[in-house]
C-alpha cells in the first residue's frame, strides 16, 4: 500500500485538483464503513458526487436499482463529471490505500457496507462477510460490480473468505486491473 500511494501521488494530485476546481466542497469523502467482526472505520475516497450529497439521499432513493440493502443507480444526479470518469475507473478508490497503511482494509476481501446500508434487509447468513477484513477489490469487483446483486455479492464475498489465499489474491488484482481498464459495472 506504501508503495502505491508513492506511485500514484502524480495522478493524486491531478484527480484532486481536478475535484477542487470543478466543485466546491473537499476532494475526499470519508464515511463510516463497517469492517470486520462489526467494527466501523472511516473510510476514504475521493469525492465524486455534489458537496453534502449524503444529506440528499432521500431525494433519489427512487432511483435505486440495487434492491432493498444496497443503493446504486446508474443516473444518480448527484455525481459530478469528474466524479462520473473517476468512478468508471475506480480512481476514485485509491485513498483507500491510507486505509490498508492504517490496518483497516486489505487489497483484497469484500467492500465494507457504508452503516446506512448494513443490515438492511440481511438474511442471517449475510453476516458472515464481515468476518474478514474488507478490501479495495473483491471477488465483486471482478464479476460485475454495480451490475451484481447483494445477495451474489455476499456468496462471492463469504466464497472469497473460505478459500482466500495469497494465489487468488493475486489473481483478483490482476483481473481488477482489466475490469478498471474497461469500466465494466461501475457507476
């Protein structure tokens, strides 16, 4: 993680100076996320979306695709331009990284759930992906992203944490790589 956030400071500083000069607010959204065994950390990522667009939240929820648990739309006006190109590639992600240094993620495992959407709508057995460490990238992340159901992701999360080792964690980052590249089911 040290060495990604030393090879891509250059393009960390052009994506934040981009989010600065085309929408007032911070460059980075930090929110409380849920990790493993039910502790919360924040988060960060690069801001993509209007200043306060949290607080805007019920305004678009009938434009949620996802589902019940999860809040994902394709159309969501709260998304800036910027925030539009940073999102289909996943640039958005790379503070993350300051969360792997600080021992809150990993590369790989499954998302943490913002706090607005854990638990909502969980069978019994969904809690069993927050059993490991979340990570930047995820078996999810590979197969789909935005375009797979919570309750596929939570087979290929709770899959991913019975059979992870430092083989597949490989494999998930080289083909998260390919994913990135061609923008596949990121919105």
């Amino acid at each position: 993680a040290l060495l990604g956030i030393a090879v891509t400071a250059p393009l960390t500083v052009v994506v934040a100076t981009l989010i600065k000069w085309t929408s007032p607010g911070p460059v980075f959204f930090v929110q409380e996320r849920m990790g493993a065994g039910g502790k919360t950390f924040r988060m960060f990522k690069f801001r993509t979306m209007l200043n306060k667009a949290e607080e805007m939240q019920d305004q678009v929820e009938e434009l949620n695709e996802s589902g019940a648990t999860l809040f994902k739309a394709k159309k969501d006006p709260r998304i800036t331009a910027v925030g539009r190109f940073l999102r289909r590639f996943s640039l958005d992600e790379l503070p993350q990284l300051i969360n792997v240094v600080r021992g809150e993620m990993r590369m790989v495992g499954p998302r943490p759930l913002s706090l607005r959407d854990f638990g909502r709508d969980y069978d019994e057995w969904h809690y069993r992906r927050h059993r490991g460490m979340p990570g930047i990238t995820c078996l999810w992340g590979i197969s789909g992203r935005s375009d797979v159901s919570f309750h596929n992701m939570c087979i290929l999360d709770i899959y991913y944490l019975h059979n992870r080792d430092w083989i597949l964690d490989v494999k998930i980052m080289l083909k998260t790589v390919v994913v990135i590249l061609f923008g596949k089911g990121a919105y």
